[in-house]
C-alpha cells in the first residue's frame, strides 16, 4: 500500500481527487490506504483503481513507468470521469436537496450509469438495476430493506459494522440472521430438499399475495363502477373524484 501512495503522490493525484473517482468520501478513501493490500478494497473500487491506472493486479504498481503519456493517459481518465459526473448533474433536478443529498444522487445515478454501459455484463446490470428499482419501490412498506442495505454496506466496508443509523434492535437483528443465511448459502450448510420446500412456501405466499392483490383491485373496481352508477356519473375525473371516492369509502364501510 505504501507503493500505491507514492504512485499518487508522483502522479499528483490528491485523496479528495481520488475520492471523487471512486465515488466516495475523502475519508473513505483514507481508510481505503490504511489497509494491508488492494485485495482488502471493496471490488468495485479496486476494478475502478487498476482501470485509472491500467494495472491488472497490485503486483504490477512496482512496474509503473511514469512518463508523459502515461501522466496524461491518468489526467484523462480522471477529467472524463469528472465530465461525465458533471453531465449528469446538469441532468438531475436537484432542487430542494441539500449538499449531500445532491452529491448522493448524483453518485448514484453516475454509477448506474456506468454499470449500464457495460458491454460485458449490459445484460446482467440491466435486471439487476430493474430489481433495485423495484425494490426502491418497496422500501417504505418493507423496512427490512433499508437494514439489509445496511449490511451490504457494512459488509463492502464501506460503513462500520457497529454502526447503526436505524432502529438499533431490529437492524441488529437481521443483520445477524443475513450473515448466518450467507453463511449457509457460501458453504452449501444446508440440504438441497430442504431448500426446495422453503423456496416452494416461499413461492406459494407470494402467488397467494398477487391473487389477494387481483380480488382486491377486482373489487375496488366493482365498487367504483357502483358508486358511478348511484352517483349518475358515467366516469370519474377531476370535477367528481372526491364525491366518488367518498362513495367508494362509504360502499365499502357497508360491506365490512
């Protein structure tokens, strides 16, 4: 690691620059230098660090030959990512934001970004963002979300493990029951027959939930077109949707 700051140092590449590349905090980046080896870096920023400096492993940091075009092949790398980081930010409506929000958001979206454009794993990504989007989506109505996004980030070493900005309790308590079901899944601790019956409960509860769901919508329906009718409306819109919709309330209040 040692080799890794001279390298920056010569290459006049400061923490807060490198920060910015990574798409983290400069403190995070020091704690990313305290470390023994790169192989103790989260993935992603150490495929991001070997890219700038067009390295395939730490082994070949010692190598490095600083010449002029290796000095501006690095300074172009970094003002691209900075344009394209920029180029988004002038995308996003960031209004009613605070600093930190903006700068959250904009991370964000600049590595999905990146991610999406991907030639080698476009595919994967693409379902991959669509299931975070959906499950975005879910994160008031679920709260165990937010806790597990809390793991990953834990477990990336990107935030500390004793660290707890939710509800203490029950944060706490997922994480350990996630870090005991991946220890499982890493280690194959449990018998396939014995999976197949979870994964098919699993799959009967949410079919179960979907057809609860349909009745439900089927129903609301039912009732809109009866509160309509009562109401001699043929549809609803602006004029008529608090009326019809206290209509509905009470249509439903009746049949309870």
């Amino acid at each position: 690691m040692q080799k890794l700051n001279e390298l920056l140092q010569e290459l006049g590449i400061s923490k807060v620059r490198l920060a910015k590349y990574l798409g983290v905090s400069r403190q995070m980046v020091y704690n990313y230098l305290e470390l023994d080896d790169l192989s103790k870096w989260p993935k992603e920023k150490k495929i991001m660090l070997y890219r700038l400096l067009d390295i395939n492993d730490e082994s070949e940091i010692d190598k490095i030959k600083i010449t002029t075009d290796y000095l501006m092949n690095v300074e172009s790398k970094l003002s691209k990512n900075s344009k394209a980081r920029e180029e988004v930010n002038h995308c996003i409506d960031t209004k009613g934001l605070n600093a930190d929000s903006q700068k959250l958001l904009v991370d964000i979206t600049s590595l999905i970004k990146e991610k999406l454009a991907d030639d080698n794993y476009r595919r994967e990504n693409y379902y991959t963002f669509t299931y975070l989007y959906h499950t975005l989506q879910l994160i008031d109505s679920m709260p165990e979300i937010r806790y597990l996004f809390g793991f990953m980030s834990k477990t990336g070493g990107y935030t500390d493990p004793e660290e707890y900005k939710l509800q203490e309790d029950k944060q706490f308590i997922l994480e350990g029951i996630i870090h005991t079901a991946l220890n499982l899944y890493n280690n194959g601790g449990s018998s396939r027959s014995k999976l197949q019956e979870a994964h098919r409960r699993w799959v009967a509860e949410i079919e179960a939930k979907k057809e609860e769901k349909i009745s439900r919508t089927q129903e609301l329906s039912t009732v809109k077109i009866q509160a309509l009718k009562e109401l001699n409306y043929t549809k609803m819109d602006n004029s008529n949707a608090n009326e019809v919709i206290e209509k509905i309330l009470e249509i439903l209040a009746k049949k309870s």
